[in-house]
C-alpha cells in the first residue's frame, strides 16, 4: 500500500447503505416528534 491516496486501496470493510439510513434516521425523529406533540396537545387539554 504505496499509494495512501488512493481511494481504491481503502476497503469499505463495513458497506452502507446511506439512504437508507437517513430515511430511517428522518422516521424516527418524525415519530419520536410525533408522540411529543401529541403528549404536549394531551397535556394542554388537561390543563384547560
């Protein structure tokens, strides 16, 4: 491994797959989000 610049020496030892990390990342944050809101309308109706 003369070439430490090459990109085509460097292994991808563990491959991803990056959109579907984001959409799993953007649903589970639109969930979690999701419940707060609805705790947070539950609460206020409480409230008043």
């Amino acid at each position: 491994m003369e070439n430490v610049t090459d990109p085509r020496q460097h292994i991808n030892e563990e491959p991803r797959d990056d959109l579907m990390d984001t959409v799993i990342g953007f649903g589970a944050m639109f969930g979690f989000m999701f419940v707060v809101f609805t705790v947070a309308v539950v609460v206020k109706f409480i409230i008043t």
